[in-house]
C-alpha cells in the first residue's frame, strides 16, 4: 500500500486511516496535496495517524495515486477507468480532502458522462426524484425542442 | 439536501449510491454544453433553477471561456453566395482535422438577413446586414447565441452613403461589466471635417447616441469588409491601433511616410465611455512596410509587428494600462513559418493576425493575408503546419467565441438617479 516517490530520501512519512481502518504511508509533500489533511497538520504538529472518516480505503488509494502521477496526460486518461458511482464518491472524497486538481478533473469527468442524455438517465445517475408536472416538463421541452433533438440513447 | 461535509455510506458492501451534495452538482453542471444542460431543465424544479440562476450562468460562462471557439467565416460559401459563420472549438482546431464544414442551413447569414459577424462577446455574436436604397444604405444590427438558439430582432438602424460601409465606417462590439449592458461602438471617419466621429448604442436603448470623437485615426482605413478584426475587446474596454497627429489619408502605399512614433492604442472604457491612449512597445521602433496589428492572447493585450522583414515579433502588455509592462512574448522568423509547398508565398511582406494561443503556450494560431489556411505553429519545437480544413475561411475575420447560457442581452435603459 504505501509507494515512496524516488527522489525525497528524508522526507518525513505520515499514515493517513481510511474509513474502512485500511492505513497508507504516504510522504508529506504527497499528504499536503490534500487541503484538510494539511490544515489536520497545522493544527496538531506531532501527528502521526491522521484518520480520514469519510473516504474508504480503495477511494483513497486512487486518490493517492493521482496525486502522484497527475499532469496532462495522466488526467486524460484517468476517469475513463471508474464507473459513475466510483466517479461520484471519488468527487465527495476529492472535495472532503480538498484537493482542488481532482475535484475539477472528477467535476469534467461526470459532466461529459451525462452530456446528451436523456433527463431520465440523468436523474438515475443522481438519484433525483423528478417533481416537474407532467405538463412543466412539456412546456419545457417544447420551448427548447432543439436541445432534445440527436440524444444519446440511454 | 444540503448536508456539509458530505457523508459517505461506510460499509463498503452497501448498495446504495452516492448523494452529492448540491454544491458539487453545481460545478460538475459547469462543465457541461449549453444543449444537455437545457434538457437538463426537465431534470427536477431544483435543477430547472439552478441553471437559469444568473450565478450558475456567469460560473458556466468562466469555465467555457477557457475551452473557446474561433468563428470560422465563410465568404460566397458553395450555397448561392451567402456568407456561413461557424462556431469551430479551439481544441479541435488544433488537432488538425482534414475535414469540410458541414452545411448547416443553420449558421447562415442570409436567413438572418445579415452579411458579417462584428464581434462576439459572452457568446453572443453581433451581426450586420444591410439593404442598398438608392446611393444610401440601411444598416442595421442583430445579436445572436448560436449555442442557446436565441436570436434578435434587427435594431440599431443607421445609414451611410454608398461608400461609407467599407471605408469610413468601422463598427466593434463589447460589454460593460459595471452596468451589465452590452454596446455597439461605431467609428465614423469624417474626412472633410478632418475627425473620427463615435456613436455607440447601448442595447436595450432605441438610438445611437454620440461620444467624444475619437483622438486619433484609426487603423486601416481603406476598404474592407465590416466583419475583419480590426478592434479589440478586452475586460470592458475597446480597444484600436491608430496614427495620431492630424488625420491624412493612408493609403496602401502611405506606410513610408509614417513614422513609428505615430502610433497609437486608442481604449475606450464602455463604462466611462472616456478614452485612453496607450504606446505601443517600445522595442517596436522601426517602421515596415508591414501594418503591425494588435490582439488578444492569454487574456492580455498584445501587440504584433513585422521586424526587418526576418523576424515577426509578438509582445504582450503583462498588466492592462501600464506601458511599461510590455514584454515581447514571441519573436518567430518567417523561415519557420513558410509553408513547404508555397515558396511563391512572401510572408514577409503581408499582414500577419495572431488569433489564439493555448492553454499551455505552445501552439500558436496565426492568419496571413496571403495565405488560404491558418497556420498551426508549435512553440516548442518551431514547426509550422496549415490548417487542413477545405473550405474558404476568412481567417482575418475569426472571432473567439464561447458557448454561453446568457439568454438575454437587450436591457431597457435603467435611468440612474
């Protein structure tokens, strides 16, 4: 579980705890990508353990890795190995942690996932109780026929 | 369902999905296309708000400006003469696509009654039509957002004598933060009264009204088409390369007699409608028979001319205002740019327009007059490719663009106490 980056010889090693109590060893520089994690430091200089309660270990692990290996290329092809609840979580983990890079990766990630779907996959994606009036989503529809023309199957 | 920091179900077997809160459902829908989000309306009453919210529009007009369109112009297009303007996204540009336009009855202009596109701002493209009346023209004006199928009425009416369009009218298109009002700017050259006469339009109003007349003369004054960048916007201003000194007529043939001390960036401030003028770049000290141009790069004014006939040199205003700030950004020989199959070409004497540069800095969009295509030019390695595209394109008319939810744009006067 835990990676050393090559070059920091003497950088010092945190564990962070994930909700599910699987730990990773991860470098400073690595834990301080995360916003929260950093602010934890600061406050509390001699911490060793951080817990972090709201993200499950495998969440953690990829989010780990991004930072890690992210830029340009990596980024690309990153989102396309997770299915859209996965994308979802990691978007609430990214979010938690406050890493900013991933939150906007995550957020473009999803929105090109639901670009040109029907309103009723999009609502089983986010679990969205439709409460329009059967004649609000008509007039809606009609006003903007344009936009429902070429949809994407679901 | 507004619950921070967002829970997440622990056990990892649980079955249920995750709920974002409505924050994160806001930025992941800012990064998505003004089409899915309008069928996205019809999602639930909360989201039909959420993006009708004038916040959520400006937040999605921000992140749309960093992945931009160029409007490509087609002039006397396949189709009975009519002039097309097509939307086409930066990012694939840059790919170099070997394709032809679609022919979409939708991005053409003669159904609109219009001829060429000013400008565009916030998505909205500003259009110009005319009809002949005798020696007289009627001009006129219409907005329109290709991206949210929004569309105008004609307004701003206005007539010229049979010359005057493309001579002595020059027209630009921009925005006023402060009040919220988009304006129409209209340079009048008024040779036998030896001034440039300025009207703008503030839309929503009914009449053009006029400003102080213009300090300078702008650049170029000879014939060309309305729709050719010859003005640029930038946070709220207007801005344009002009001659100082007392008007003369520029010929082609005029640039010997000018000296480079002459020039001039005349900015007008679309909230204070005052002028100011700035100096170009102080490296640019020597005149060439080559018109030097200004643009928009990375969100900075710039400034481009010709050195010697070797070298095509950009600079950049790194702070809006402040002369000293110019810093020459690129210096690029034309050896690099030529093309492998036109040698006939001479780049070092036509006219040159920056049109884009990417995110990261390394590939440059450029347009010469001379030439059919634009040119791809890659920063780091100095190679130059065309464009592959095979329509006609009036490269020199290509405006950015974005795809924006801005819905409405004509504002009634709103009388200030």
């Amino acid at each position: 579980m835990a990676e050393e980056k090559s070059q920091a010889s003497s950088s010092k090693m945190l564990t962070l705890k994930a909700s599910d109590g699987v730990l990773f060893e991860v470098e400073l520089n690595i834990a301080k990508e995360m916003k929260t994690v950093q602010a934890y430091i600061d406050d509390c200089e001699d911490i060793e353990t951080i817990p972090i309660p709201n993200v499950l270990g495998k969440h953690l692990a990829i989010v780990i890795e991004y930072i890690k290996k992210t830029n340009e290329e990596y980024d690309a092809e990153f989102e396309k190995q997770w299915n859209m609840d996965d994308l979802q979580l990691l978007l609430l983990a990214a979010n938690y942690l406050n890493i900013s890079g991933l939150q906007e990766c995550l957020c473009k990630a999803i929105a090109k996932r639901i670009e040109n779907k029907s309103p009723e996959y999009v609502r089983k994606v986010f679990n969205i109780e439709n409460d329009h009036s059967p004649e609000e989503e008509a007039k809606l529809r009609k006003e903007y026929k344009w936009a429902f023309e070429g949809v994407d199957k679901d | 369902m507004s619950s921070p920091p967002a829970k997440l179900r622990v056990q990892p077997d649980d079955e249920s999905p995750a709920i974002l809160p409505d924050e994160l459902i806001t930025e992941v829908l800012s990064h998505a296309d003004v089409k899915s989000l309008m069928q996205m309306r019809c999602v639930s009453k909360t989201w039909d708000a959420m993006i009708s919210d004038p916040k959520f529009v400006k937040l999605h007009l921000k992140r749309a400006s960093r992945n931009p369109s160029l409007t490509l112009f087609l002039s006397k297009s396949r189709i009975d003469g009519d002039n097309n303007v097509v939307p086409f996204p930066v990012s694939c540009l840059i790919e170099n696509p070997m394709i032809t336009l679609p022919n979409d009855p939708y991005f053409r202009l003669r159904a609109k009654e219009c001829r060429y596109v000013i400008g565009s701002c916030n998505g909205w493209l500003c259009l110009l039509g005319y009809s002949s009346i005798g020696a007289y023209r009627q001009i006129w004006l219409r907005f329109w957002n290709p991206a949210m199928h929004k569309m105008t009425e004609k307004l701003g009416y206005i007539w010229d004598n049979i010359l005057g369009l493309y001579t002595h009218f020059k027209f630009a298109f921009g925005y006023d933060e402060l009040s919220e009002t988009y304006k129409v700017v209209l340079l009048i050259l008024d040779e036998a009264r030896n001034r440039t006469n300025v009207q703008i339009l503030s839309l929503g109003d009914d009449m053009w009204r006029s400003i102080q007349s213009f300090p300078a003369v702008p650049l170029p004054f000879r014939y060309s088409n309305p729709g050719v960048n010859d003005v640029v916007y930038l946070n709220g201003s207007l801005n344009w390369l002009a001659l100082r000194d007392s008007f003369r007529s520029i010929g082609v043939y005029g640039w010997k007699n000018v000296n480079v001390k002459e020039f001039v960036i005349i900015s007008l401030d679309l909230g204070t409608e005052t002028y100011r003028q700035l100096m170009p770049p102080c490296g640019f000290d020597e005149m060439s028979p080559v018109e030097p141009s200004i643009c928009v790069l990375k969100d900075c004014l710039c400034f481009s001319n010709d050195y010697k006939r070797t070298d095509f040199v950009i600079w950049k205003m790194e702070v809006f205002g402040v002369e000293e700030s110019w810093t020459q950004l690129f210096r690029i020989s034309y050896q690099n740019l030529q093309s492998m199959h036109l040698d006939f070409v001479d780049l070092q004497y036509s006219q040159w327009l920056p049109l884009h540069l990417s995110d990261h800095g390394d590939t440059l969009i450029l347009a010469n007059k001379q030439e059919r295509q634009a040119i791809l030019y890659n920063l780091r390695d100095n190679r130059a490719v065309r464009t592959r595209i095979t329509d006609d394109i009036q490269w020199f008319s290509a405006k950015v663009h974005v795809e924006s939810l801005v819905s409405d744009i004509l504002k009634p006067q709103v009388h200030q106490p």
